[in-house]
C-alpha cells in the first residue's frame, strides 16, 4: 500500500504541473466564461418555471387518481412555464450577451438588443403567420449562445475600429445609431441567407434545425454513462489539485445539460415523458451528492474520528454539505492533495454517479426535472424528481459512499495520529522544567 501511495503521489504532482495552468486557461477563456456566467444568470428563469411546474405536476396527479380540482384548467400553469423554458434561448442570449459585452468592455445594452434579434432571426422564430414559440425553447439554445457570442464581437470590432461607412452632414448621436444598426443589419442578412438556402436544400428551415439534424448524435452522446464519468472523473481529479472543476467545466457541460432539462420539461407539458438524465440537477445534486465527491461521507467519517482536528472538520462541515458547500472539509481535513483520499474522491465519485445515472434510466426513480437550486439534502432532490423513493437513492447512495471512503479515511487518520505522535516524542525529550 506504501509503494501505491508513493507511485500515486509522484503522478498526482507530474499531473498537477501538466494541467493546472491548462485549467486556469480554460476557466479564464474569454467565451467559455462568458457562457458559464451567462447560464448561472438564468438560473432565477429556471426556478420561476420550475416553480410553477411543480404545482402543474401535483394537480395533474391529483386529478388522475383522485378526481380533485377537475373544474381547474391546468392550462394556465402551462403560461409561466412556456414563458420561461418555453423561451430558453432568448433568456441564454440576453444573459449570455450581458457577460460578453461586460467582459470586453463593450456597450452592453446595444449588444443585448442585437443578440436578441440575430438569435430571433437565425432560429427562424418568426414566420409570415406570426412568431413561432415553440422555436425559442432549447432546441435553439446551443445556437443562441454561438450567435450572441458573434453578434457581441462583431459590434464590437465595428465600433472600435470603426468599420462603418462615414456619414457626412448627419449629427453626431445619428452617426453613432447607424454605426451600430449596420453591423446587426447585415449579420441579419447573412442568417436570412443561409436559412433561405438550408430550406431549399435539406429537409431543414433554419440553422437551428440543420445543426440538430447533423449534429444531433454528439449532442445526445453526453447523456451517456461513459460520458457522466468522464466529466465527474475530470471534474473530481480538478477539485483534487485544488481547482475549481465545476468552474473548469461549466461552460462546456452547462449548456448541454440546461438543454436536456429543457427537453424534459417540453415532454412533460406535452404529455410525454422525459428522456434525459444529465440536467444541472443531476450534475449537482446526485453525480455530487452532499457536495463535490460525496464530501458528506467524510463529514460523517470525521465526526467520529479518534483524531481532534479531523473531528472538528467534521463538526465546522456538517451544516454546509447538507447545502452541498464543500470547501471546508474539501481544504480544512483536506481532500485535495491528500493522497489517502485520491481513489475514493476521483475514482469512486463518477462510479458512483455513473451508478445513479443507471438507477433513472432503468426507471427505478422518476428523472429529475424540476430545477432547484441552493435547496439543502433532501428536499433538492425531492423536488427535482417528485418522487418519493429518491430518498432511498440517496440514503443507499451516502451509505456506499461512507463505505467507499472507509478504509483510506482510516489510513489517513492513522497518518495524522501518527505523526501527532512523532511531535509529541519531539517535545516530550525537552527539560521544559522550571
């Protein structure tokens, strides 16, 4: 065991000096940063719709077995849900525009107004019969997050350096109206363009669709147990040298998970049944339970321990894993770095997820689709799925993960009262006598 952890120890640190400043890039990239925060900013739409389609779920089940509140029509529940999941990919282009112009430093409030408009005009959402709701919702997400990126640039680069045409004898706040309308003017032009020929030439009417239609197996692939490991694999070994791996990873995964939930949602409302298992639900609140890597585990661990400081970690952490906050017991036992932890925490964390992606996808628990957010264990996961034997998910899930993470906690805890020990000896030969 003392050769694995000396192998694992030398890997972890080559690791650490090989990807550290690779993530620290990545989570600084410009775009995907803008993405990331744009998608945290349209959590309050998510929780508003969510809201409302709890209330719409109970009294659906309450009319189909019980024959209670027949006389209410459950279509206006259906309203504020359609007015927020409904338009997912208008909300992604303001917020996401928001961020971008925030982070270059360029007009915010024209750059909201024009992604707004070049999303509306590449997804083909409006048609000579009026606009076309059902175009905005997620299928349109993953294009209004790449069209507000470039409608942002490209007001941009035509403001500062002045791109656009020179107006003579007009004042000068006119000259600035129309230097910001030509760029918007002609990216329209080009989305109109290329819509007008993929619907003369594929089965497809706009950019949105052709995507979804060539496109559509990578998008599907990333709900897939292969793929749930991988990100959790990725997202724990981040954590473990001391990197943020949600932030690392958002704005890759965000996207595509806020896509599914969006897609779940729309199958609800339309009498179907959800499909997609990987929403910001599951990646928060079952693939991590408690916290990052089943933090809450070691919370229970510690607060048994033989050893003082690692019971009192355990103490400062048990009421923030119920919240899933797992900092203090991520650096105060610690978790990162310590190489007694390095197998449960970055192994056993995505075999564990990858277990409950199973659990919903063979039907045992309903598959999340309400969206919460900062709700504490259990209600998040109640109210994600509206099922009650998610409680039994979890409590067999935290007590494989304190099973798990048994054995190298007791290894580490023998390290700490062992080198306690060596400090007391050291002392102890001192005459400290007076």
């Amino acid at each position: 065991m003392k050769l694995l952890y000396s192998y694992l120890e030398k890997r972890i640190t080559k690791i650490q000096k090989a990807i550290a400043p690779m993530a620290g890039k990545v989570e600084k990239q410009k775009y995907l940063a803008s993405i990331k925060n744009g998608f945290k900013d349209i959590t309050p739409v998510l929780l508003i719709g969510s809201f409302f389609l709890v209330f719409y779920i109970i009294l659906q089940y309450l009319q189909q077995n019980y024959g209670s509140f027949r006389q209410l029509d459950l279509i206006i529940f259906k309203i504020p849900v359609q007015l927020t999941y409904g338009m997912l990919s208008i909300y992604a282009a303001i917020a996401i525009s928001y961020r971008h112009a925030k982070r270059i430093e360029t007009q915010i409030i024209p750059s909201i107004f024009s992604s707004v408009f070049t999303v509306g005009v590449a997804i083909g959402g409006i048609t000579t019969s009026g606009i076309q709701y059902e175009n905005f919702n997620s299928e349109g997400l993953l294009v209004a997050l790449i069209v507000s990126l470039l409608t942002v640039e490209v007001l941009n680069k035509c403001t500062k350096y002045n791109l656009t045409a020179k107006f003579k004898h007009i004042p000068e706040g006119s000259v600035h109206t129309f230097q910001l309308i030509m760029p918007i003017v002609l990216l329209s032009f080009l989305f109109l363009a290329v819509n007008f020929l993929i619907e003369r030439t594929t089965e497809q009417s706009n950019i949105s669709e052709y995507m979804f239609g060539h496109l559509f197996w990578g998008i599907k692939s990333i709900d897939t147990p292969v793929m749930v490991f991988i990100i959790v694999f990725l997202e724990m070994l981040f954590w473990f040298i001391g990197i943020n791996g949600y932030a690392v990873l958002a704005g890759f995964v965000l996207p595509f998970a806020t896509y599914y939930l969006g897609e779940n949602i729309s199958a609800l409302m339309n009498g179907g049944q959800p499909e997609y298992i990987f929403t910001p639900n599951f990646w928060d609140y079952f693939a991590s339970l408690s916290g990052a890597g089943f933090a809450g585990a070691l919370v229970i661990l510690a607060l048994f321990s033989r050893v003082k400081e690692i019971k009192s970690v355990g103490k400062t952490s048990i009421i923030p894993s119920l919240f899933s906050i797992t900092e203090p017991i991520l650096y105060g036992l610690p978790i990162t770095f310590n190489i007694y932890l390095f197998i449960p925490f970055v192994i056993g964390t995505p075999i564990l997820a990858t277990l409950q992606w199973f659990v919903f996808k063979w039907g045992f628990v309903n598959i999340p689709v309400v969206h919460v957010a900062d709700a504490p264990i259990p209600i998040a996961q109640l109210l994600s799925t509206m099922d009650w034997r998610v409680l039994l998910l979890i409590i067999g899930v935290f007590l494989l993960a304190i099973l798990m993470y048994y054995p190298f906690f007791k290894l580490y805890e023998k390290s700490v009262e062992q080198q306690n020990n060596k400090v007391d000896d050291k002392y102890a030969d001192l005459d400290l006598d007076f």
